[in-house]
C-alpha cells in the first residue's frame, strides 16, 4: 500500500472509531413498538432473521424452526405443514435482520407483530431495534410450541407495553450506563449479563410499578424479569445495531461494522465497503453443552449477538468476565490473553468500557480488518448453542473464519486500490 | 507448644470452620422484626453501639451524635441537650450489639424501637440482629437530623414491614445463594454491594408487588431499594453474626469469632476465650475522602461490619473486587496480593465463595491468631470514614492491630497452658 492510502485508512479508521465512541455515549433505549411500526421494509409476510442472507433451501434446522414460529405466531399458518407450504410458494420474504435496521438473537427470528426495543441516538441521527429477550424456552432458540407462543403473546401484550410505558416515563434510558457498570461486575455483556438485567431491573421498578396497569400483570413482569438474566442483552444489541448504523459507510475505513451468523455462514461488513456482505463457514462453537447434547444435534455459530463484538464486549473483553472461562475450560490468563489479542486486532479504545482485571485499562473498539489479515488473529465471539430441533443447547466460543476478511480485503483492493 | 496442645488447637479450629460453613450453608434472611421484641438485653433505654465496650466520655465524636440521635428517634430526648443530660444522670445503658447478638454499621447505633433484619440458622439453633441500612444521609453514619430521623421512621413503618412480609412469603431467602452470586460479581460484599443488592432487589420485588400494600409505598420501596447500593450489606452482616454465635465458644479454638471497632478501639474475641474482648487502638482508614473530608475531621475505624471480614469476606478477598483497588489507590495485583495473605493467616476455606480473579479457587475462612502472630501478617478491612460531625466521609482499607493479637494470645496461653 502507498503511504496515502494508508495515511487515507487511518484517518478514515479514526473517524469511524470516534462515530463508534460518540454513539456509545448516546445511545438511549427511549421505547419498545411494533416491529412492522419502525422497521423499514417490515410487511405481514416478511420473517427477519440473523446472519447473512441466506434462503429456505439452505436455513439450518432451528432456524427454519424459527421461521415457522414466526408464522404460527403471526396467524399466517395454523401448522408446520402450512407453514411450510406457504415458504415454498413464495408467499414469504425472508430478509437478514441486519439489512433493515434490526438485530436478532441466534435465530433472529422478527416478524411483524412482534414487539423491539427501539434505542435511538439523536446526536448520528439513528434509530434500531431488536426483539425482546425471551425466557427460558423460546422463539429465539427455534421453539415454537404452544407455551412458547403464548409468552411471545404475553410479552407483546403486557411486558413490552409495560416496559416501554415505563422508559418513555423515565425520558429513557442511557445504554451505556448500564453496560458500562455491568463491565466492572463480571459480565462481558455477551455471554453473562447477570449484572447489567439486575442493575436494569432496579432501575426500571420505581417507573414500572408508578404506571397506571394492573398489580397482577406487575407481578408478572417482575418475575419474568427475575427469571431471565440475560434480559438486558437485545437492549444492549439494539444499541450495537444503532452504533453500527452510525459508524457504516465511510470510505477507506477498514472496522468491522457488522459480524453475523446464520447457523450456514458467518458474514462481516466493512464500514468503507457499505452493505456488502463477506462470509465464511460458520463453525461450531466450543464450551460446554447443556445435557443431551453435542456436536451432532446442535447447529453452527448463529445469531446477530455478534453486533455485541463488533462494539466492543463479548469476545473482545472476556477479561471482564473471568466467570466465562467455567463454560470454555479456560483460565483466568486465558481471558486476559484473548482481550490483549483483540486489542491487537482493534483500531482504537473505549475509555468508557474499563477492564478492571487488566488495572482499568480501556477496553478495544473497532475490530479493523488490516490487523486481523496481519497478525492472522480472528476475532472471538462468545455465544450459545442452539440444538438442531429448537432450544437452548449450550454455551461457548468461537472465532470469525479469515476467509470473511480475506473476501473483504479483496473487495477492498478493487474498491480503492491498493496504490504501489 | 507441646505436640499434644498443637493438635487440641488444630481439632478445635477445624471444628469452628466446619461450624463456619455450615452455618453460611443455613443463615436464611427469615423476616423483620422490632429491635425490642428480638434482640436479648434490650430496654426502652438501651442505646447499642459498634464495636467492643465503650463509655460515653470516651465514644468517638460520630458514635456520640449516633447516641443522640437514636435518643431523639425514641422520643426519650427532644435536643441534643436534654440526650446528653438524660445520659449524664445515669438514665441511658450503653452496651455494644455484638454482645447482644446484634452487628451494626459504622456508628451502630441501635434502640428499642428500630426494625432490625433477623437472620437465623435452624441447623446450629442461632439468630441474630443487624439494622436496616439506611439510604444517603443516616443514623448509621452518626447524622441525626429531621430528614434523616423522618426516613429512619418512613422504614420502621413501611419499608422495613414490607420486605419483612415479602420475605416470609417467600418463606426465608438464603444469605449464601445471594452472597456467592454476587462475589462473581465484582463485590467483596463489604465495601462494594451493588451487584448483591441488586440480585437481592430483583429477587425481592415480585414477593413486594404481590403484597396486599398501597402502590405509593410500594414505588417508594422501589425508589428508596434503587437508590441505595449498599442495602444487602446489613442483612449479610446479621448473617455473619449469627456464623460468629455459632462459632463461638469452642474450647482450644484459636479462630477469631469477632472484630469490632468504636472507632476509639477495633476488639476481637476468640473462639476458644468466650466473650472477652482483646483491643487494640483504632487507626484510621487510608483510602479516598470525599472533598471536605481529611485525616483531621473524620473518625478512626468504626463499625461492626468487620464481621464481614471475620467471616471470609471484605478485605479477606479483595481479588473479588478490583474495582476496590480504585478507592485504595491499589493494583490489581495488590489484591491478590492481599487475597493471598489473608489465605496465610486463615485456617479454612469456603467452596462456596469462589473467588474468578484466583481461577476460582476457594477464598479464605477462619481468622487464625496463631497464623496472625506466626506470620506477622494482620488481617485488612475494607470499611468507610465517618465524618467527626457525623456523615459518610470516604472509603479505604486499615489493618487490625497486632496488639488485639498478643493480648488474645496471653490470655489463650493463661487459660490453657502453653505446654512444655
């Protein structure tokens, strides 16, 4: 490369890490709405899910379980079979998540009746969204009986209202606040947010028992909330997604704007390469299967969680969440070496986001892709497991193939040349 | 000492540990109750204080304001004037809580009419008493004005009854499930109970809502619950209390069952002494002052939440709070460093509270006197400064003095012969 382009990369790299850092700073979880209110290209018929594009033919096997869900949910079909029937006749958009504003987790699963929080950053003029996080048993996980259709049902019609009610009443809530305290209370915000769901909880309270709504469905929520410790999670995602969005399309930038995976493939985005989509084989993850399952009943790396890594949490500052390491084996230099790699693959720091196992040292931000083909270190990504036939299978970790960055480099090369 | 003296210690303090553990395995947080109608010795004149025995000419300028103001709670005074001349003829008894199976933070100022947190242990037949933490501005800090007696008296009568409703309609709630959780979340539960409080307040709040009790009181609950990380504290120190009754009194014993400070002296007591004090003069903390405060307004160390420390948490494990290290102006390798040394001195382990910075190993339990004088090496606590005005002044860290030590050891040595 020629000292100007590069010279271009590094200015270009420094603004979009400062677009990444600036909406940290404003991103506010300010509602929840109706998917097909907010989210641009949302129609009756569209089912949004995670990754990279991918069609029905080549869906992993929670995934299509996802899509039915979503179906069933939507009253579009009565059963699987109709479901099915109706995919196959082409009376059903399949979309990524990630191209219409929204994130997804693991399946992704988002159709039009379904409730998101919307975290909105006024300063980049931004808006995204995410489902809610389910409990337990789940759409998300690629379940869809009956029990889990009917707490999707409660959750649109009780829990989101609430929630929302009680944001709007607070003039919402600043993400990074959570998730910044949540860092120094050994959550990575991936993986573990036992901290940040418990400090959400404490702070939403006063608002939601001061709404005008009825003390049983109160209780209801509170136990939800209880019951779920990764609850605060797709909040956390939507602001990813909004930061995302902020920090996309500037040119010659080399950050990663996007990691997602569909269960097939994993697929990245490049700020200075806009809505292209580079992808690799998605892998299996490695950590610690739940009981009953194992490399052969549960599907590949999924779900647009990743959004967290790309902001930098999860993988990127497992050194947060020394607690991670019980799921993957590892040690507690094990987490501390992995977070000193990923700061050597990241453009810049966010002093926001302090590692207090690393003496304070500001976390990383903005995976750049140069780095990651020089040093031939591959992001990390924690996540979990889903089986094959729906549910929540396990946790562990997993690395971005290098083919994504090798693909994107390539289209870099053609974009702007590499000079001499 | 002789062979046979060496094993009647190592036999007698294996049995304090085991005694230890299984009451951290049995302490449930079974309800609130009326500091009279619970703690033994208590009167409509009995002022209890922090740490070991105390006169008022000698008590401490805070722990004297606390006086005042519980005389001023209980109606027994209505100036500070008519306190002190009502204590001048002789109408007050001053006793330390830790004789009275009850703990109290920093002043620990306690009387008859005060709701007190009751924490029992059915398997080893034990109770004990601890105040409810007082939000901002309080008591317990020796402030004792009408803002601060009116919320005194807003908890006696709504917050304390209701959270003692809720918890018994949960039928108890387990001090240890909480205070392991929240080790593995950045609190060392003395200094630092965030994530315990807020673990604690999600699990609260569905058993609050579903009590038959206005919806004010309830958001106030909430908003008091939100706003006062430190809330947990006071349970989990009733909880090492009731540990410390249980632990108590066994022959040969060299395991320390108490550490208290009046902010004039820190006393300990050993197992195998029964209930004499052996002090030492109080020094003060080193840490961080908020601004206005210095070493020349504030209090030595005070408080009996050292019963913190006594039972395996606090500054025994620092490891599990680097973010602590920020208030000490210390590394993170200085809390392991610490963590370490405390294992040197202790003479157990707890499995239960497993510490992530250490690869989770078990912390350290079980105070040794012997290992205290063999190593040179004096146990730290982790507390906070009170203003000499009263109020809440600063944090940091201060070591219990060698001579608490050397006197116990005298004493053990007088009462069961050193051998040959």
């Amino acid at each position: 490369m020629t000292t100007d382009l590069r010279s271009r990369i590094r200015a270009a790299n420094e603004s979009t890490v400062e677009i990444m850092l600036s909406a940290w700073d404003n991103v506010v979880w300010v509602g929840n709405e109706t998917a097909i209110d907010v989210i641009p290209g949302m129609t009756p018929t569209t089912v949004m899910h995670a990754g990279p594009p991918i069609t029905w033919v080549d869906m992993c096997s929670s995934m299509r379980e996802g899509v039915i869900g979503g179906l069933l949910f939507e009253g579009l079909a009565d059963t699987a079979e109709e479901a099915e029937s109706l995919i196959a006749g082409g009376g059903i958009t399949l979309a990524p998540c990630h191209e219409h504003r929204t994130v997804g987790g693991m399946t992704g699963i988002t159709t039009a009746s379904m409730p998101v929080h919307v975290v909105r950053d006024d300063q980049n003029g931004v808006e995204a969204y995410c489902r809610l996080h389910e409990r337990k048993r789940a759409l998300q996980w690629g379940e869809r009986d009956q029990q889990v259709l009917e707490q999707l049902r409660w959750m649109t019609d009780v829990l989101s209202p609430m929630l929302s009610a009680a944001v709007r009443a607070k003039g919402g809530l600043a993400v990074k606040s959570i998730t910044a305290r949540a860092l120094q209370m050994g959550d990575e915000c991936h993986n573990r947010n036992v901290a940040a769901t418990s400090l959400l909880v404490r702070e939403m309270m006063p608002d939601l028992i001061a709404l005008d709504w009825g003390k049983d469905d109160l209780e209801k929520v509170a136990r939800f909330l209880q019951e779920d410790d990764g609850f605060y999670l797709h909040i956390d995602m939507a602001a990813g997604k909004a930061i995302a969005e902020a920090a996309k399309g500037i040119e010659y930038s080399t950050i990663v704007t996007t990691i997602a995976r569909n269960g097939v493939e994993v697929g990245i985005r490049i700020s200075g390469l806009g809505d292209s989509w580079f992808t690799g084989p998605a892998d299996l993850l490695r950590g610690s299967y739940f009981p009953g399952f194992n490399d052969d009943n549960v599907d590949a790396d999924m779900g647009d969680s990743a959004i967290m890594e790309t902001m930098g949490l999860g993988g990127q500052i497992q050194a947060a969440a020394p607690v991670f390491q019980q799921i993957v084996g590892g040690t507690v230099q094990d987490a501390i070496n992995h977070t000193r790699e990923m700061m050597d693959i990241s453009f810049g720091r966010n002093p926001a986001f302090v590692l207090p196992m690393l003496d304070f040292q500001a976390g990383p931000i903005g995976i750049d892709m140069l780095k990651v083909l020089e040093t031939g270190v591959t992001p990390i990504i924690d996540s979990a497991m889903a089986a094959k036939k729906g549910g929540f299978a396990g946790a562990g970790q997993v690395r971005v193939p290098m083919e994504c960055f090798q693909k994107a480099f390539r289209a870099f090369a053609e974009r702007y040349g590499l000079g001499q």
